[in-house]
C-alpha cells in the first residue's frame, strides 16, 4: 500500500531534455530466459557495444542486484516476484535519467513482466527473449546450479521445479544456440535503430 504522506517531485530537467542532450532515448531493454540461455552475457555485450558508439547505457544484473538491493529476498515466489518489482523501480528511474538500460533477469512469469511494462510508455520497454533450449542451458551450467538443482539442493529453480512462462509478445528473439554473440548484439542494436531510439 503507498503512504498518503508522500509526494513525488518532478525534475527540473525532464527526461526529454536528457534525450536531447545525450543524442538518443532512453529505454529498457529487459533480457528474459532461462538460468545459462546468456542474458548477462548478452546484456554486457550490447552495454559495451552502446558505449562503444557513445550511448549512456548501463546493465542492472541479477545476480549483482541480489549482492546489495535485493540481498534479502529468496527464491521463494513472493520474493522473486518482489525482486522484480523493485528491479522494474530502478529501471524506471534509469529510463528517467536518459540513459538505456539492460535488464538481466530470468523473471520466470509473464504476470510480473507485464506488471513492469506497465511502468513504461509503450515504446521504452523492449522485452528480449533470450532463446535457448533447457539441454543447451544445463550443458553449459557455468556454475553447476542445474546440477544441483537436478539433486534436489536448489528448490524452485526455474526450468527444473519451477516453470518458466514463455514471453507472449517480445520485441525482440535472440536464439543464443544458433547466433553468435556478435549477429546477436548486432540484432539487439539493429531493433534500436529500427525504433529511432539511437
């Protein structure tokens, strides 16, 4: 419930003019896929591409956000729905300062992405399915959770004890078994161009 008590207070520069003085939009660019499909890897790449080409652009990662932000959320449902929910606050604060901002979480459940997409204009939510298929994801488990998950270590882990929900509608598909890091970057950057956001 929010507190009555509290106001919010508009900026004295908007994010228009910061558009206009960082020479592009702002959006978010919300990686979605399986534990091991190459969200992180993939969001890292576009950043580094972004400001290679001189765009403010910054990565919100799953695990690092759970390091501080979100250290004292599960993995319990209610709380990885929680964490998304203050995942999709930060990124809306991003968006508001200009710049671009990738979001790298595997956010199961199209009910809460919905519930973050809610937060944006239309056109500054980019949801990108990171594609791949659950065997191709367990054979490069970089760090054994599928293994421990499959012994029962890590309950309701996402793709093994815990579903996850296909994207209805992404923007954008990258299939990480079939492209390269490089055709997949170039298909993020490419949509940005498409949608005259850079």
């Amino acid at each position: 419930m929010k507190n009555r008590n509290i106001t919010w207070h508009q900026s004295a520069v908007t994010k228009k003019d910061r558009h206009l003085l960082n020479g592009h939009k702002s959006c978010v660019l919300w990686f979605t896929g399986l534990s091991g499909s190459g969200k992180s890897t993939l969001a890292n790449a576009v950043d580094y591409e972004l400001y290679q080409q001189g765009f403010h652009s910054y990565v919100l990662d799953g695990d690092n956000v759970r390091h501080g932000l979100n250290s004292d959320l599960s993995f319990r449902v209610k709380d990885r729905k929680e964490n998304i929910r203050r995942i999709g606050e930060v990124a809306k604060l991003f968006i508001d300062s200009g710049q671009i901002v990738s979001s790298a979480f595997i956010s199961p459940f199209q009910e809460d992405r919905e519930i973050v997409r809610q937060l944006f204009q239309p056109e500054e939510f980019i949801e990108v399915f990171v594609k791949c298929p659950l065997h191709v994801c367990e054979d490069r488990d970089p760090n054994g959770l599928y293994v421990k998950a499959r012994q029962g270590e890590i309950p309701e882990f996402t793709g093994i004890s815990s579903p996850y929900e296909i994207p209805d509608k992404p923007e954008i598909i990258i299939e990480t078994d079939k492209l390269s890091i490089d055709q997949s970057v170039e298909a993020v950057i490419s949509y940005l161009k498409e949608q005259k956001i850079l």
